[in-house]
C-alpha cells in the first residue's frame, strides 16, 4: 500500500492543481479577453483618431496643393501677361521704328534725288564759269593781241613815217650871208 499513497497523494495533488490551474487560466482567459477587448477599444479609437488625422491631413494637402496651384496658375499668367505686354512694346517699338526707317529711306531717297540735281547744276555751273573764264581769257589774249597790234602798226607806221619825206621838215638853207 505504500505504492499507492505514492501515486494517490501525487494524484491527488495533480486534481488540486488541475482545479486551481483550470480556475485560473479561466481567470486568465477572461482577463486577456478584457484585456483584448479593452485593447481593440484602444486600437479602434486609435484608428478613429488616426484616420481623422489621416482626413485633416489630406485636406490641408489638397488645400495647399489648390493654393499652390492656384499661386502657379497666378504666376504663370502673370508672366504669360508680362511677356504678352513686353511682345506688344517690343512690337510697336519695331513698328515706329520701321515707319521711321521708312521715312528716313524715302527722305534719303529724295535728298539723293535733290543732291544728284544739285550735283547736275553744279556742274553745269562749272561749265558756265569755265567757259565765261575762257571767254574772259579768250577776249584779255583778243586785246593784248590787239594792243601789240595796234603797237606794231603804230611802230610801222612812225617808221615809215620817219622814212618818208613827207615828215621831215624840210632843210631850210640859210641865204648866203653876204
């Protein structure tokens, strides 16, 4: 009977245990399923306030996305406008300054014109005066020619004149003095 009292006492304290053992991890069980549930609480409400976060988050993003879409969109029109605005300066800086291109062509042209004329008459003005200073010269070389002329015949004429009889006086002879 020694035997047994081993094995009984042995069992007996293996049901004691297994009655205190399955008491508790009911215990247990119901603690972690609390304990679980308080955690999917906690979990959820996390969740809740993360995706809130999460939304509030989101809409900034789109809305400083839009406000800086909106802030290029201004920007890029504003330079579109700017550029536009300094293509037309630029355009009618190019306009006036053609006109007046133009302009200065056609009073270069005309001022040309009236220079090739002026040239043409300065010309003929040369012409003129070199042909009166030739005249000119021509009637001084006609009236020195003259004058040596009229001087040679002068000279001619008191020469014969001086060889002519006619000239001379005639020799008076004194009577004779008696």
């Amino acid at each position: 009977m020694k035997k047994w009292m081993y094995v009984i006492s042995v069992g007996s304290m293996l049901a004691i245990f297994l009655v205190f053992y399955l008491s508790e991890t009911k215990k247990h069980e119901e603690k972690e399923r609390q304990r679980a549930i308080e955690v999917a609480a906690r979990k959820k409400a996390d969740d809740e306030r993360k995706a809130e976060i999460e939304a509030k988050a989101r809409q900034d993003a789109e809305k400083r996305a839009a406000q800086r879409a909106a802030e290029e969109a201004k920007k890029e029109a504003d330079r579109l406008a700017k550029w536009e605005g300094v293509g037309r300066e630029i355009q009618e800086a190019t306009d006036k300054y053609n006109a007046e291109a133009d302009r200065n062509a056609k009073k270069s042209a005309e001022l040309e014109i009236k220079l090739s004329a002026l040239r043409a008459e300065k010309e003929k003005l040369n012409r003129e005066a070199f042909e009166l200073a030739k005249q000119v010269e021509q009637g001084k070389i006609s009236r020195r020619t003259a004058e040596l002329e009229i001087q040679r015949a002068t000279e001619i004429v008191a020469r014969k004149a001086a060889q002519s009889s006619l000239t001379r006086l005639p020799v008076v002879v004194a009577p004779p003095s008696s």
